[in-house]
C-alpha cells in the first residue's frame, strides 16, 4: 500500500517523541504538533538537496522555535542528509551528539542558524531575506531566486524582536520570506490567554504582511496555504492551527507536551493511536523510501542551476563564482591610506575615521551597512553604500535604514553574515548594546562575521548624561566569547580594526568609536599593530619604571602621563591595547614584553575597572569609572573623574614611593 502525507508526519512524531523520551529531555510537543506542516513543506515545497547542503540558491528554512529541535533532526535524517545518522538522534542532547538539545549551525550542514532564544530566528530569517534579495539584485534570477521559510511558535510571536523584525520585513516588502505560525495556543505555563490577548494576524497585516490560515492537520488545507503565500508578493504569515503534541492521547493539547518527555505509558499509546508499529528509532522501509525521494528531488534543481552558472561568462560570471568561493574582499590592502593619513596627520573621532576607512574599504569588499536611526551620529553611510529600498534597483542598495531597532538589526545583520555572500555592518551607540547583547552573544556563537559599529563610547559623548554613557559595557563585551572587542586610539587604529574586522571570517567583531576627536599618535606603519592587540607605541627615555596601558580615547591621556613622568625622571612605557582578545592570541614572550613584571602597571580606560587586574596585577594601578557619568562637557567629565594626567601623575609617583 502507498505511503501517506500522515504516514510521512508520524514518522516525524515518533523519532521525535522516541529521542526526547531516551534523553528524558526536550520538547515532545512541537515537532508531534507541527510534523504534518513540516511534512508538506520539505516533500512539496522546500528547495534544497541534501548531498549538496550548502547549495547557494537552496532555500533557508530557520526553525525559530528552535526548542523543537526534533522536528528538524528528524527531517534532516529522513531526508537524507548525511547527518545526523539514526544514532545521532539516539545520543540526543548527549554529549558529542551534533543533535544538541537546541539547533546549532556548526554541527550539522542542514541547519541554517543557531535558535533557541526566542524570536530571534524569525529575525535571522529578514536576515536572510534581505541577502537573497540583494544578491538577486546583483546577479538576476537565474543565479539567485529562492525563499526563506520559518517555523515559529507563541513564543517567536510574543517576543519583543518579532515586532521590530517583522516591521522591517514589511517596510522593505520581502516576499519570499514565509513564517509559519505554530498557532497551538500553549506556552509553558499553560493556555496562551494567560498572558496574551493580542489578535496577531491583525498585527502582521499592519506592518504590510500577507497572512493566511490553515488546518495545521489537514495536508490539502496546509498546501493551499503554503501555495497562496509564494503567490502574494509581501511576506506571509501563515497561521497553522495545530494541536501540541499532536498523536499522544492523553496529553495533547495541553502543556504537559511542551517541555518534558511524555513517559513511557503514553509513548505507548501514542504509538498505539498513531498506528506507529515499529521499535524505537526504526523506520519502516517504505516510509523512509518516500521520505528519500523526496529529498532527491531537489537534485535536478540544483543541476538546473548549476549548468545556469556554468554558462555565464565575462564579468558577472566571474563576480558569481567569486562569491560562491566566499571572495568577498577581505583582504583589503590598507597600506597606502595609512600612508595618506600619515602624510596629513588629523585630529578627529574615531567614528569619523570608521567612515573615513569606510569610504575606502566599501568599494573593494562586500559590505552591507546601515544604523538603528542614528546614520549621522554613527557616520557609517558612505558614497559607495546608497540605500537599499524595494524594488529590482532598490535591493541593489547596500546600506539599511533599520530605524530604532536596534535588536532588530543585529539578528538580521547574522541572518545576512550566514546566508553568505555579504559582510554586514551596523551602527548604534555603545550603551545600545545592551538591547543587542543576545543577537551579538548568537553572533559569537555562530561564528557570523558581523561587524558591530558602536559610537559614543564613553563619557567622552558628554551632555547626554549616564543614560547614554557606557561604563560597564567594554568590560562586559569583553566576556562574550569569540566576540573580538576593538576600541582605537586614533584615524590608524582604527583603519587597521576595520581591516582586522574584514579579514575575520570566523566570528563577529565590535568597534567601539569616540564622539570627542583626538590626536593622531601612531607614525609607524610598518605593520598593522593593531593586529597585536596590545603594543608599545612609545618607549620610556629615562629608565622605565612605568607601564601606562590604555585604550581608545585614553590613549592619548597616557601619553600625557608618560609625558610629565618622564620629566620628573622616571621612565615611562605608554602601550595602546586596541583589543583584549587579539592580545591574549600573542605569544607568552610577547606579552611579557610589553607588560613586564619588573615594572608598575597602570591602566587607563573611561569605563569599569573590574578586570583590569588581569594586565595590571593585583600591585598596579587602575584609573576608570566605577560610578554611572553624569551630564557635563566632556573635559570637565574627565577632570571630574581623575581621568587627566594632572590627577594621575601624583598617585603613581606616590605608588613608586611606598
């Protein structure tokens, strides 16, 4: 007897039920609930073929609820991808398995991005949107034309995030992005009315979005939906009504399935009323025959397009197959404009010298800007980026007018970095990263290469007063693994931490910018020392007794310091450390050179102190700001927090002399 659309679905529902239940782990309910809908969209409507996972012009499909982790560990098994195996979902949520209790891109090929915090999948996936559309633009239709499909829960839908990406999704008239609702009206806590009263499809139709609804049980209903979506030109919603836990007898529809295995009593009998004969983790041949050729359709697309490709020729030929080889200009040589600069020192911000550097870089590599509306403010909008808008010659536009959504942005900016085929970089102030912090916490994870732009970084920015002024945030930004923190001292530095920012392919790296100008101190650029992370940029004259180190507008107050020291006699090393990590990577020798033991440490920074000890010692000095700013000029700000070579000068001499 043929195999069905349900047979296909359980299948989904017991590996799923089965995996959660061996791992006594996870969330059951999801991928029972929503494995009808999976179904008809991997076997119908999906583009992708799992032998070549990462084909350029596959579909994207984000599980958002990235909690159902099955549901996509199930597909992609029963697909045919080559992990996970069978017995990777027997290790689920175990230690090794690629089948991690949440989707992670790094450990296997068929997942698109890393989900789990809530929203932000469905925010990765405007991302994507907004790069398929892009790269359309560039290339045409016969190279890059797919869609970006989402799974989202309650959860993606009550976030904070959903509302500033799916404004953006809007405003910018996406349409090959389609979401699918898990519409099952439960949350952890029970019934969604507990907390939530909102009529959402009303809230999409509002920011310029199709929706539709379906029967998320009713395989004709889900196909007419998903159809009528890929046929309006906005981005859709589609409000698939489901039943949690779809199949388990006892305890669907109830949130009993959300997060918990459902026992083995209940395994039974779901198994009993889904028909479902077959041992744990075993799959009828029959049912994973369909499933298998369902995954092989995608191959004919694929040799499809790959003979489109292999037919273009001159200049667009060669620019596709650059960026299907990942030449997207990051090798940018920047010696001659350190050249220039030192020929015509100048005294500015450091975000002017981001958008001085950018005026340079931009036209060379594939960057992709933009600013939560403060364009002006962040300077990173330059002749080579105009902006992007709808349209054919509108998405050719590389720079993003995201508005005040800073969240927003930074998961789009991830979405963008891997969907591949753009650098993406985006501006707010310093202190405004606390409303990005999750999205650059996933960056960093991900291992995407989006390049945080952030300005006003300190009580530099003056009259704005604490609200704006960062005094935690450097420190804090510092703890995020594989997220390189640069903060320059001046027009070189930071010329040489966007070159780094560029060339780092493996993860994402934040810039932070002074509003006040300052001095031009480097005048060798015999190599890029920024690339150190921590250098000596003046060597003591008389005997060093003093290591001053220092970052960004700081840098030049050292210099001051080292200055003034060396005149009552005693030496003074002044080290400028654009990055913490880059300086941690160096050799132990190296770093010992630059702070070494035999001298007294201090360190200089308008910002927290709290980790600082790592460079000082516990015996050295640190000058910064423990305390919130407050509302001055900036220079009376620095005199009144002892940041000025005046106030230093006399505690370090007194340190000398105890």
């Amino acid at each position: 007897m043929a195999t069905t659309p349900a047979d296909l679905a359980n299948a989904i529902r017991a590996l799923s039920m089965d995996a959660v239940e061996a791992a006594n782990s996870g969330h059951p309910g999801m991928p029972m609930g929503m494995a009808d809908v999976a179904t008809e969209l991997f076997t119908r409507h999906l583009k992708f073929d799992p032998a070549e996972p990462r084909w350029a012009d596959r579909d994207r499909f984000v599980l958002s609820a990235g909690h159902g982790s099955m549901l996509l560990y199930s597909v992609l098994y029963l697909t045919g991808y080559e992990r996970p195996t069978i017995d990777d979902i027997r290790q689920f949520r175990q230690l090794g398995s690629p089948c991690a209790g949440h989707p992670e891109n790094f450990e296997l090929a068929g997942v698109e991005c890393t989900t789990g915090p809530l929203g932000q999948g469905l925010a990765m996936a405007v991302g994507m949107a907004i790069a398929e559309r892009h790269l359309n633009a560039r290339f045409g239709d016969d190279l890059v034309d797919h869609r970006t499909w989402v799974i989202a829960g309650d959860g993606c839908l009550m976030e904070g995030i959903n509302h500033e990406a799916i404004g953006l999704a809007g405003r910018l008239g996406l349409g090959r992005l389609i979401v699918l609702w898990d519409d099952n009206r439960i949350t952890i806590d029970g019934a969604v009315s507990l907390s939530s009263s909102e009529d959402i499809p009303a809230r999409y139709a509002a920011t310029g979005w199709h929706v539709a609804i379906c029967d998320g049980h009713d395989q004709a209903d889900i196909a007419r939906a998903l159809d009528e979506a890929k046929a309006d030109p906005r981005p859709s919603l589609v409000q698939c009504q489901t039943v949690i836990g779809k199949g388990a007898p006892n305890l669907q529809g109830t949130s009993k399935t959300h997060g918990s295995p459902l026992g083995a009593a209940e395994v039974a009998a779901a198994r009993a009323t889904l028909g479902w004969t077959s041992p744990p983790f075993e799959v009828p041949a029959d049912i994973l025959d369909a499933w298998r050729t369902a995954g092989a359709r995608g191959r004919l697309l694929r040799d499809a397009w790959q003979a489109r490709v292999d037919a273009q020729s001159g200049g667009l030929g060669d620019d596709f197959r650059a960026y299907l080889a990942d030449e997207l200009g990051r090798d940018v040589d920047i010696k001659s404009y350190l050249d220039q600069l030192i020929a015509n020192p100048q005294k500015i911000a450091t975000r002017k010298a981001s958008e001085l550097a950018l005026e340079y870089l931009a036209p060379h590599a594939a960057l992709l800007g933009g600013s939560a509306d403060l364009t002006g403010s962040n300077n990173t909008k330059v002749a080579a980026t105009p902006p992007m808008d709808v349209g054919a010659n509108g998405y050719g536009g590389r720079y993003i007018y995201y508005g005040i959504r800073e969240f927003g942005m930074a998961a789009a900016m991830n979405g963008m970095a891997l969907h591949g085929g753009i650098i993406p970089y985006g501006g707010t102030f310093l202190v405004f990263s606390d409303y990005m912090r999750n999205a650059i916490r996933l960056s960093a994870l991900q291992h995407a290469q989006v390049v945080y732009v952030m300005t006003h970084d300190s009580i530099g920015l003056g009259e704005d007063g604490p609200t704006h002024q960062p005094i935690e945030h450097l420190m804090s930004l510092r703890l995020i693994p594989n997220l390189r923190v640069y903060r320059p001292c001046d027009a070189i530095e930071t010329a040489e931490c966007w070159a780094l920012a560029l060339a780092r392919a493996d993860g994402p790296s934040l810039l932070a910018l002074s509003r006040q100008n300052l001095p031009q101190l480097r005048s060798d650029v015999s190599e890029n020392w920024s690339a150190r992370g921590a250098y000596r940029l003046r060597a003591a004259q008389e005997v060093r007794k003093v290591v001053l180190v220092a970052t960004g507008s700081e840098v030049a107050i050292a210099a001051d310091v080292a200055t003034q020291l060396e005149a009552q006699g005693v030496g003074a090393d002044v080290v400028s450390m654009p990055s913490w990590e880059a300086f941690a990577a160096q050799a132990h020798a190296y770093r010992a050179d630059v702070l070494p033991a035999d001298a007294l440490i201090v360190s200089i920074e308008a910002g927290a102190t709290l980790g600082w000890e790592r460079h000082t010692g516990a015996g050295g000095l640190r000058f910064g700001i423990d305390s919130f700013g407050l509302s001055a000029p900036a220079d009376q700000l620095y005199k009144h927090f002892g940041l000025t070579a005046e106030a230093i000068v006399p505690q370090i001499l007194q340190k000398l002399s105890a």
